[in-house]
C-alpha cells in the first residue's frame, strides 16, 4: 500500500527518495512522485512504475537536500499524475504525502472550497496541503497540531514547507512511519528496508505522535504537544535480507528461506534437551488462563489461513474452545468477546488496518491480546498485550509463504505453552509433539528438491482458467491457502472447498478437463478423500493430488501425485503448503504475471 520518505541532510535528495521508495515497491502501488523541498518546492508525480518517475527526473536537475516522496496505491480516485502524490496548497508552498485515509475530507474539503480553495485531485490528501496552509501562521507545526484536531481517520503523513525548509513535519496514526536516524541527515520511511541502505538506527513513532524531523536533530511530540524522549533501536538483519540474492522474485526466495524461517522461530524456545516451550517474554500466567473460557483468533487472507490451523491446533491440545474470524468482521460475528477471552492476533506485518482495528474492539471489550507477529515494533505488536515474533526476516513479496508457515510454528509452540501451563497434555506427547516440530525444516527441504517436478506440471497446465482445491479438515485449511496463493499471482480462477461440500452444488462445475487438486495429509480423512476423488474423476476431472509419502494407494486414482515426506498430521498443513507455493509461483511465472507485485495488491494493507 501506499509508501513514504523523507530526506533531510547534506547530500542531494532525489537520488536517495528514489532509493528509498524502491525498496517500498513491494508494498503495491500505482503512480508515485517527490517534492523536493528549499526556498521553492518542486513536485513531479507520475502514473505508473517507479521508472516512470525515475525517467522523468532523470532528464532534469532537481537540485536539493531536503524531500519528501511517495508511492500511491489508489483509493480515493483513479491511478493518475494528477491524484499521484505529493499534493500541494494553493501557492505550492506546502507539499504533503500520506498513507492510509481521511474520513471526514468531504466536509473539510466543502468548507476549504468555501474558504476559496479549489482541488484538483480527487483524493483525500489534497485536504490536507490546503487545510494546513489554511491553519499556517508561521508555525509548520503548530499549523498540523491543529489539522490534527479536526480530521478523522487512520494516516501517516509528511509534511514540508518552503517557509521552513530546515524541516519535515510527520505524524503516525494507525499507519506505520519509522524514522532512520544518520550522521547530519536524517530519513523517514513507512518501512525499515527503504532506509536501511543509509542507517541501522531507527526511531519507532508511537500512535498519534508527531515528529520534526530535522538533520542534525529529530524532536518527537506526544499527542498533547509534550515532547517524548525515544529510544532508538539498532537493526540487526542484513540489507541483504530484503534483496533477492540471485533468485528472479523475491517470491521464490522466500519459499526457499522457509527452513530458515521456521527453524529460526523455534530457536531458544523447542528445544530437544530442556523440557515444555519456552516464551520468554509471554507474560500470561496460570491463573490468566484458569480464567479463559473462549479463544478468539483474527487475521486476515493468509493469516486467517493460519488461524484456521490455530484453532484446531489450540483445541486439540488445550481444549478451551476457539472461534476464528475475519478481521474486517470480528466486530459483527464474535460480539461475544468479554474479558474472560484471550484474543491472538495474526499478522506478519503487524500494520494490517483491518486486524488493529479488530485488535482494538478486542481491547476495548477487555479480552487479553496476545498478538503473532513478524515485524518487530510494528503497531500491531505495540497494542497488544503479549507478542510471539514469528522470525521469518523481512518478507517482500505480496504473496506470504515463509510469513504464513512461521505463523505456523508459532501456533504450535503457542498451543504448547499453553497446554503446558494448563496441563492438558502429557509431558511424553508434549515432548512427541516437540521432537516432530524439530524436524519440520528438514521435511521443507526435501519438498524443494521437487522443484522442477512442479515447475514442469505448472508449464503444462500454466493456461487453465479454473482449479478447485479439496481438502477436508485442516486439509480445507491448506485447500484455501493454496487457492488464495494461485488465484493472487496468476490471476488464474480458483476456489477451495471442503472436499464433502462439493456434491451439495459446487460439482455441477466441474466438467472433462476441470483440474482439481486433492490434499490428502490428515491419515484419518484418507479414505473419505479418496471417495471425492472419484467423484469428480467420474466428471472427468483432472486431479492433482499431494499426498503423504506413505499414501501410495492415491495414485491409482489420482492422475498426478506430489508426495510429501511424512509428517504428523498435525504439523502437516507447514510441509503440505509447500508444493502449493512452488505450484503457484511456476504458473504465475510461466504466465509472465508480475509476481512480486501482483496488480491490485499490497503488502502492507493498511486502509479499512
Ligand atoms: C496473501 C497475503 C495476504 C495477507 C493479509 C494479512 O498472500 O499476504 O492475504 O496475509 O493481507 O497481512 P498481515 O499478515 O500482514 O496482517
């Protein structure tokens, strides 16, 4: 979604705005654009890629050592130069970029127009260059605090002015905004990576706080005007964790870093030597939990997949009931959240608008939030009560994988801790459970060696238009993952369904030629897939199936196998997504879709 910088300090800012906002590429958007600030700002904003832009600046020079730029991902009018930001007052003094939405524009844009101001941009931005010049009296500050009163909404933004070009002015309000910190210059970003090539040392801005960024100084504001001492934090991931290290998509990278990433999120806490699960910085106790009497988990797309996992994980080994739901309609499906609940969040951004929001409600019902997190001091992770970092490294593309399999192996770890301290499960089938845990990423390594197996059944099947993914039980889980990843990066249309549900009318679709792929990891479920098998090999469908190694039989009904090592059915949906990743990844590469950045979508999804 959309991205923003800021340079202040010595060296000219356009090259290191277009640094910046390249690594903010993978967030998704649609047009972007840079002010370069100085006693005349310069704004040149573009439709389209980042090269776009780039060419343009490319053939003049915008001299400056201060800016401000951004990547657009179009809500509020269509992707175009004139909605790209950064949006400007009427003298082109002052230039603001913005993430996330203003709800109550149209009223402040009626009475700014009243006022004499004409827009001419669609977009809800355009309000705020116009409403802080109307409020400006020789205070950049001052004159934000005071649009900061009247708009209502979710947003982070940039501000600069020609009157003050010693300055940026930003503000964070459920949209994330981080601030790097160098040696007389100073950078802003919505995202650690688009910095990182400049400095590890970065300031988080909390809700609501405001800060003037200067470049040989940075002053942070609460949201009463009191100034904030903040501690910075040092980076410790490599920057060349967020580049693609040889492989043609970041995609790809990432489904080959599983391994990694699930042996990293149980390190220090499984352990083969030392009994139960440890979490150290989980603070809920004992008698927290005696008082439980529901779990509720929300997340959304790929970490709702996960939460789906998480239920039946939780259940099993806990036995405290578990509702799981949408983000976006917690509020209208789980009323029932009070504060005997304990709320787990999933999110591997941690800035997900929909999920806060939900994380929000959760809170002011008074339920517990324990949150599942990969980006370390993301909002999400700051609201909540308790935080398990997944330690999956920074994920790039907008399709998860290594965010969603290390969501995965905390669940687990989670339902172990819990079933610990509950004493719902014995030391012996904690210790079995463990002891399988550990040799998950071994079993993820022996799936990428089928690699150009699948990738030459993708270039075989790369031009179909439909795919039904059957699953039953947590193979319905890894039926929707797999279909959400196919249909997002190669627009191919796929559904997912319970593999017992199709014959009471979805079958009707499924005609000669239909391709349908059967997950069969759950042992017990085995013979009833291999019913519904038949039934749509009956319609002459084609079917696909991925299958435990020791579940030989499927091959004599299905047309193609992709075996799986074996694994306890529990732990099955982190190795049986694998196939399903690679599956989606080769035919979206074989159909020349854009798979890093799939049209329409963002990384970080932070509008409601
Ligand atoms: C799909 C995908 C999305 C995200 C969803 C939640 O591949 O990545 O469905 O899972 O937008 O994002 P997070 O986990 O960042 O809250």
């Amino acid at each position: 979604m959309c991205g923003i910088v800021g340079y202040i300090g010595g060296n000219q800012a356009v090259p290191v705005l277009l640094e910046g906002l390249k690594k903010l590429e993978y967030r998704g958007y649609d047009s972007a654009g840079v002010a370069i600030g100085g006693s005349r700002i310069c704004v040149r904003k573009y439709k389209g890629r980042l090269s776009v832009l780039a060419k343009h600046l490319s053939s003049e020079n915008l001299d400056g050592t201060m800016g401000i730029g951004h990547t657009r991902w179009a809500t509020h009018g269509e992707p175009s130069d004139m909605n790209a930001h950064p949006h400007i007052n009427k003298t082109g003094g002052i230039a603001v970029v913005h993430n996330g939405i203003i709800e109550n524009y149209m009223q402040i844009k009626a009475f700014l127009i009243e006022k004499g101001c004409t827009f001419v941009s669609e977009t809800d931005t355009e309000v705020l260059a116009h409403y802080i010049d109307y409020f400006y009296d020789g205070d950049l500050t001052e004159a934000v605090r005071k649009v900061l009163r009247e708009i209502r909404g979710s947003y982070a933004f940039a501000v600069i002015s020609d009157k003050e070009p010693d300055r940026i002015v930003c503000v964070k309000k459920e949209n994330p905004l981080i601030i790097g910190a160098g040696e007389g210059e100073n950078f802003i970003a919505s995202d650690i990576p688009a910095v990182l090539n400049q400095t590890r040392n970065i300031y988080l801005l909390e809700e609501n706080e405001l800060a003037v960024v200067k470049k040989d100084q940075i002053i942070f504001y609460n949201e009463s005007g009191g100034v904030v001492e903040k501690e910075k934090f040092e980076i410790n991931w490599d920057v060349s964790a967020a580049e693609k290290g040889g492989y043609e998509h970041f995609m790809l990278k990432e489904i080959h870093e599983q391994p990694k990433a699930v042996r990293d999120t149980m390190y220090a806490r499984v352990k083969r030597e030392e009994p139960g699960i440890k979490l150290d910085k989980i603070t809920l106790t004992n008698e927290m939990l005696r008082k439980i009497s529901r779990i509720y988990i929300v997340a959304c797309g790929t970490a709702y997949h996960a939460g789906m996992v998480a239920k039946q994980a939780l259940e099993n080994m806990t036995g405290i009931p578990v509702e799981v739901a949408i983000a976006s309609e917690f509020r209208y499906v789980c009323p029932t959240v009070n504060r005997d609940s304990l709320t787990i969040v999933i999110s591997q951004s941690g800035e997900t608008l929909d999920t806060l929001m939900a994380l929000k409600e959760a809170k002011k019902k008074g339920s517990r939030v324990l949150s599942i997190v990969n980006v370390q001091g993301s909002t999400i992770a700051r609201e909540s009560d308790d935080v398990l970092y997944t330690r999956a490294g920074p994920e790039i593309a907008v399709a998860s994988t290594k965010g969603y399999t290390s969501q995965l192996t905390a669940i687990y770890q989670l339902a172990l801790y819990l079933a610990c301290l509950k004493g719902s499960l014995s030391e012996t089938e904690i210790e079995e459970i463990k002891s399988e845990m550990l040799k998950l990423p071994e079993k993820i390594e022996k799936i990428l060696e089928k690699q150009e197996e699948i990738r030459s059944f993708a270039k075989q099947y790369a031009s179909i238009e439909d795919v039904f993914y059957l699953g039953r039980g947590l193979d319905y889980a890894l039926a929707l993952e797999g279909s959400l990843k196919l249909k997002e990066i190669s627009y191919i249309h796929s559904e997912a369904y319970p593999a017992g549900e199709l014959k009471h009318g979805t079958i009707a679709l499924i005609v000669p030629g239909t391709v349908v792929i059967a997950i069969l990891t759950q042992n017990a479920l085995y013979e009833k897939m291999i019913s519904n098998i038949r039934e749509v090999k009956a319609r002459g469908a084609f079917v696909l199936a991925i299958a435990q190694e020791d579940m030989g039989e499927v091959e004599s009904v299905a047309d193609h196998v992709i075996f799986i090592p074996r694994v306890d059915a529990r732990l099955a949906p982190v190795v049986g997504i694998v196939p399903m990743q690679l599956l989606a990844y080769y035919m979206a590469a074989e159909r020349g879709c854009d798979v890093d950045k799939p049209r329409n979508l963002a990384k970080s999804v932070t509008v409601e």
